[in-house]
C-alpha cells in the first residue's frame, strides 16, 4: 500500500496519503483538508523511508527523545549527537562515534 505526497495547488500545504491497492485512479484525487483546494500527487524531492502518518494525516514529528539527537545530526554535530543518543539508540551513538573520529 503506497503512500503519496500531496501538495495543495491552492494554499502549498504538504500532506501524505495511503492509497489502497483497490483504490482506483479516480479515487486517488484528493482535496486538501485545511483549505478544500485540489491536491495533485507531489513529484518533487520528497522522499520518506517510512511514513508516520497520524490521524490528521500529517507526519509525526519525531519522539521527544530523538529530537536532540536528530537536530545535531542534521548540522553534522557528531559528538552531540552521540551524547544524544546515549540510552536512545545504541546504534545511532556508535554510528556517530564513528563519524566524529572521521572528522
């Protein structure tokens, strides 16, 4: 069961959507929940390994405690990020590790 990212033609919202594999084409279509615009399929960079889709069908923000260690990943801050880590991810820490011995 794929799931899809959907821009708002109307007001830029961005927002998944699962599609069932009897879903037909037609159905697909969607409108944007926050303002009713029509919503075409997104082909643009977005890339997701695996969706959170909650209720709202928004993307989860992360679990509190990877919040830390993803924000210094993203700025490439290995050392923090280990530290960030510690009792989250075992394998994140080390992963980390090793990239700050890299640097």
């Amino acid at each position: 069961m794929p799931v899809y990212v959907y821009r708002c033609s109307a007001c830029e919202r961005v927002f998944e959507k699962l599609l069932f594999s009897t879903t037909t084409p037609e159905a697909a279509r969607t409108r944007c929940s926050a303002c009713g615009g029509a919503a075409p399929r997104d082909y643009s960079t977005h890339t997701f390994a695996s969706p959170s889709i909650g209720a709202s069908g928004e993307l989860a923000e992360d679990a509190e405690p990877y919040k830390a260690m993803h924000y210094h990943e993203k700025r490439g801050e290995w050392e923090q990020a280990a530290k960030a880590a510690e009792g989250v991810s075992e394998f994140a820490k080390q992963k980390f590790i090793r990239k700050a011995e890299q640097d």
